[in-house]
C-alpha cells in the first residue's frame, strides 16, 4: 500500500522517519490502495498513526484505482484551492473544507473521467475530519474584541474579529461557553460582527473563533457583579504558536496598549522553573529560551490583568 511508479515510491516506513512535528499536512493519495482499511495498517492511516508529525487528514483509494479519472480527480483538487472557476460542476471554488473539496473533485471526475470514474468515486475515503479546514498559506494572528467584564444576567454580548490591517473577518465562526448556563456559536457578517444572547451567572465565560487561514483564538470575559454593560471593549490575545518545542517557546500576543503579562512554567511535579514579565503593545511575538531545559511535559501559563490561560508543552531534545 504505496505509491509506487517507475522505480519512485513512497511507503510507511517514509512516512515513519519523518520529522515534521506540528507541521502536519492534508494529504491526498492519488494512487491505488492507499487507503485499504481492510488489510493492515494502510499508508492512509499510517499517516494519521504517525506522532509526532504525520498528517492531520489522508486522503485515499480503498482498491485498485483508474489512472484516467485519476488524473481529472487530481487536476480539480488543485482547482478546488486555488482557482475560482467551477469548471462545469455545480460548486464554485475556492473551496476551504476538505470534506466539500473532495465532493468538487468527485463530481468532476465523474463528469469528465470517462470510463472507471463512477468506481473511483466509491473507492476514495477521508480519515480525518472533513469539516478541517487547511491554510492556504501563512496564517494571521487576528485582533478579537469584546467586552473584558459583564456582569451576570440577560443580554447582548458582541464579539469583533479583524485582522492585522484591523479590516472585518467575514465568516469567522465565534463561540462563547460558560458552563452549564451559556454555549452560543454563530458566524461574524461582513463587518466582523457576531453578538449573542446570554443569560450568564458569575465567573469565567471562554470566548473562542476560528476561520479559514487564521490562528485560532482562544480567550476570556470576566462575568463578575457590578461591571458596568458599557465597559471599554479591550482585545486580548496570548497564545504558543506551538505546544512541541525544543529550544525555544515562541508566544504571540495581541493586546491594545502597553499591558504588563507574564509567562511561567511549571514541571510536571507543579514546581515553577520560570517566570518572565513583558510589556506590550500591539501585535507581536515574544521568545523565551529553554536551551537548558531536559526533555519533558511542562505546563505554560499564560496570564495578563484580565485573563489566564494554562497550556501543556512538550520539549523534545
């Protein structure tokens, strides 16, 4: 279960030597039997098997396949990511998830194969989640805004996502939870805008959103007796920009004045082993060095004047 033509081939045991860490691809198998799940492990779910690296996703035929339909399903993936023609299917492109990429490819394979697409099209499995959506490129690090503190009770909370230019996030998918009182999600419109109904009690309500090609931000509000409805609206944003690190743990902030935060990190007996406070304003990122750290789980905290957020690590040597 490979792929394999005139003397190239890439098979598991490729697939086991790679280094890619957090760097984990969307791949798709144009080949036959990658993805024959009856057998042993097939090189599809070696793919996802793999930690850390691998894939987040795999693509791939259960059987013998058709090289014909095969070039057509492959030609519309590309399509799919990078064109905007709908190339007489009844999908316009650019297409972000890869569960509506592969149905694109599919109809036009099955329009414009020939004979053996209609098999293809039976053969071909994700694993994986086929609501993922893959970047494109380099993700932005987006500005999200809303109110720092609430107080309990009924009302309109709005939430704002922009980008680095400070230009609206159309489509971003919002959340807000606080257990067990609160779990609204919906979509922001072309002004960057999403706001909520809640009826929160007092504590912490997280505040997430995510889109296509962006970092996903991960926040919080304060819900706390006595905060006024119209308290200034503030952006907070502290993030890793990865949990598997090795001398370095690179830290993206976002916060809109000349706010003090602090970094520490603690062992996996709860000892702290370092402490760091920054001053920042804007967009940026910090580094903190742990050249001289063992291997390990660590656990970062993260915490500013109005939020913390504690995150686990893995140093690998």
């Amino acid at each position: 279960m490979n792929w394999s033509y005139n003397g190239e081939s890439w098979t598991g045991v490729d697939v086991g030597n790679l280094n890619n860490g957090d760097r984990t691809p969307v791949v798709f198998n144009i080949a036959s039997s990658c993805g024959n799940i009856t057998n042993s492990d097939c090189l599809s779910e070696i793919w996802l098997e793999k930690y850390p690296g691998g894939a987040v996703a795999s693509w791939a035929a259960s059987d013998p396949t058709y090289t014909i339909p095969n070039t057509g399903l492959d030609r519309a993936l590309f399509w799919t990511l990078c064109d905007t023609l709908s190339h007489g299917t009844s999908y316009q492109p650019p297409i972000w998830d890869i569960g509506w990429i592969a149905v694109f490819a599919d109809f036009y394979m099955v329009a414009m194969g020939g004979a053996g697409a209609t098999t293809n099209y039976k053969m071909y499995l994700w694993l994986g989640d086929p609501a993922l959506e893959p970047w494109r490129g380099q993700p932005i690090n987006p500005t999200v805004d809303y109110p720092a503190g609430i107080p309990p009770g009924p009302q309109n909370f709005t939430i704002t996502v922009n980008n680095e230019s400070n230009q609206p996030i159309e489509g971003a998918l919002v959340c807000v939870y606080k257990d067990p009182e609160v779990y609204e999600y919906g979509y922001t419109d072309v002004s960057g805008e999403v706001t909520f109904y809640i009826n929160p009690d007092y504590g912490t309500m997280l505040v997430t959103a995510s889109s296509c090609n962006i970092l996903p931000f991960e926040g919080t509000c304060m819900v706390v007796p006595g905060v006024a409805e119209e308290e200034e609206r503030r952006v907070a944003n502290l993030r890793l920009r990865s949990n598997i690190v090795k001398d370095k743990i690179v830290l993206y902030y976002s916060l809109p004045r000349g706010e003090e935060w602090e970094v520490t990190l603690y062992d996996v007996s709860g000892r702290e082993v370092l402490c760091q406070k920054f001053r920042s304003d804007g967009f940026g990122e910090v580094v903190v060095d742990i050249k001289t750290f063992s291997s390990g789980i660590y656990f970062v905290l993260l915490q500013d004047g109005h939020s913390r957020s504690k995150h686990p690590v893995l140093v690998i040597r």
